[in-house]
C-alpha cells in the first residue's frame, strides 16, 4: 500500500510538471486556481459513478474541478452539455467544458479545457490525464464545448 501511494504522488507530480509546462502558455495562467486543482487531481484513477479524489468518472471530474472554486454543475456529461453557451472550437478558452460522443448516441463524455488545444478529463483507461483535442479518437468524437464561467468569474479564477 505504501508504495501504491509513493508511485501514485510521484506520477501525479510528474504529470503536474508537464502539465504547467504544456498548458502554461495557452492558459489564463499556469497558477490559476482551475490549473491548481486539476493539477492535484492528475493520477486520480477513473471509478464509474466516482465524484471525489477515491475515483472519478468523467462529469463527476468537471463537476469536482468546479465545484472547487465555487460553480456547480449538473451530474452527468448530458445534462452538462446543456448548460452554460456554446462556444466554437476556435473560441476556446481554458474551463470550457469540452463534450465527446463516445458511445454512438450523443454526448457520453465532457472533460476541460486547460488551453494549447488540450482538456483534462477522467478516462476509463487511464484515470485523470491531459489529452489533446488532435489525438484521433478525440477529434473524431468532438460534439461541442460550453462555457460556463462568465468573464468576471473565468478572470478571478485565472489572476486571483
């Protein structure tokens, strides 16, 4: 159990290196508040019906990362998808909520964007991870995003 936990912090501060590394420039700011709390989360692996750092699943990780600098979000990919304002892909800033369809009938999976064409998300295989928007499977999946920070609250969370 021990070194199930040390490996579990090194590969999650690892990660969160590369992940200032990789987002810092496409991001509001390498040390927002929305960057902190997902870095701490990477490495967290994915759990059906999971809403805390014991296990995520995808909308039960964007509903945690929110509801950490004070928005609440709906429970599922689905009715996340339903709120907030479209936004395009072009458009696109970091804490965007970013919708796939995964399993052949609409939106099944929202993770966030973190900026240089990246999101954060809970995968099935690999728990919570950076991905990029460009991998195939991704990109070929990409239903839309949502923001739901307005700018007031997107500009506290990134410069507080």
């Amino acid at each position: 159990m021990r070194s199930q936990n040390f490996k579990k912090k090194c590969t999650a501060a690892a990660l969160g290196l590369v992940m200032v590394f990789t987002i810092g420039a496409g991001s509001a700011s390498a040390d927002s508040k929305l960057d902190t709390v997902i870095s701490k989360t990477i490495g967290t692996t994915y759990k059906f019906g999971g809403t805390s750092t014991n296990g995520f699943d995808c909308s039960g990780f964007t509903s945690y990362v929110f509801k950490s600098i004070g928005l609440t979000l709906p429970r599922t990919s689905k009715a996340q998808f339903k709120v907030g304002t479209s936004v395009s892909r072009s458009n696109l800033r970091s804490g965007d909520l970013v919708f796939f369809n995964t399993f052949g009938s609409g939106v099944s999976h929202v993770g966030i964007y973190v900026g240089n064409g990246k999101f954060a998300q809970s995968s099935t295989s690999r728990g919570v991870t950076i991905t990029s928007l460009s991998e195939a499977y991704w990109a070929n999946r990409y239903v839309g995003a949502k923001r739901v920070m307005s700018t007031t609250a997107y500009k506290a969370v990134a410069y507080d």
